[in-house]
C-alpha cells in the first residue's frame, strides 16, 4: 500500500474519531447542564430549591457558572468532574465555590444575549454608575451576590463569621 494513502486514511480516521468525540462532548454537555442534574447531589439541592424563587429561574446553570465560548464548555464540565469526584468519595480537602462570570452578567444585561431578549438593562442611577463599575472591573457580585440563588446555605455560623 502506499504511504500516501496510509497517511489519507489515518488523517481521515483521527478527523472521524474527532468529530466523533465532539458530537458525544456536546451531548454529553446538553444532558448534565440543567438544574434538575446538578440537583441530584446533596450538596447543591438547597441551591437549586433557593433558584427555583429567583429573578434568574429561567436561566439554565451553566448560564451563569460557566466562562462563555466553547472552551468554558470544557472548564465548566472539568470542574464538575471535581465536584463529582468529591461527591462520591467525601473528600472536600479542595473547597468547591462556584464560578460565576461578570462577562455573563454584563452580556445578558447590556441585551447582548439574544436568548434571553428582555433582561433588565444595566442603568445608572443617582447612587450607582454601572458603566464606571464595569470599568473598574468590579465584580457584579459585590452588590449582586444573592441574585441568581441563596448564598451561602450550608455553612456553619462559624464558617460564615470567617469570610
């Protein structure tokens, strides 16, 4: 046989094999992205529960935790295997905390997103310049902690005292 039709199949195979593990990556994402997945583990259903009563009830989990693009897929999942990791075998030596990105916040509240067509839009007001916090990179969460869910519900009051 030919080396350049060796080197023609093997280059087809890995492109195949490729597409192949894209297609079960996204698949795989769709499924373990909603609230009613993450409820499954203890840790995170007061949470869920908490997300069930808020503004953002319509906004899926990853909407929020997770860095935008393809590669925050990736990041997003890569962490849950971690929080899945620590789920099964007790061992929480590493503090989970979730990850929220302003970007998210800032793109869905400027009317960026076009899923979402009718957020609330950033405005400034007589005590605060939204677009001057923007720019001091101040995060949304410094004012807006609690909006996407309860914060905070399983910590011992000794724990809470100590942020």
């Amino acid at each position: 046989m030919e080396v350049g039709k060796v080197w023609k199949k093997f280059i087809l195979g890995v492109g195949i094999l490729l597409i192949g593990l894209y297609v079960s990556f996204q698949i795989a994402y769709v499924a373990t992205s909603g609230p009613s997945f993450c409820a499954r583990c203890h840790e995170v259903e007061s949470y869920v529960t908490s997300w069930q009563t808020s503004v953002h009830k319509t906004l899926n989990c990853l909407e929020c935790h997770q860095p935008s693009g393809e590669l925050g897929k990736f990041h997003a999942k890569a962490r849950g295997l971690n929080y899945v990791f620590q789920h099964f075998s007790g061992d929480y030596t590493i503090p989970t905390s979730a990850v929220i990105s302003d970007h998210n916040c800032i793109q869905c509240h400027l009317g960026d997103d076009k899923s979402h067509p009718n957020p609330i839009r950033l405005s400034n007001t007589s005590t605060v310049d939204h677009y001057e916090t923007i720019k001091r990179s101040q995060s949304c969460l410094e004012c807006h902690r609690g909006t996407g869910h309860a914060v905070d519900i399983d910590l011992t009051p000794e724990f809470k005292s100590a942020k």
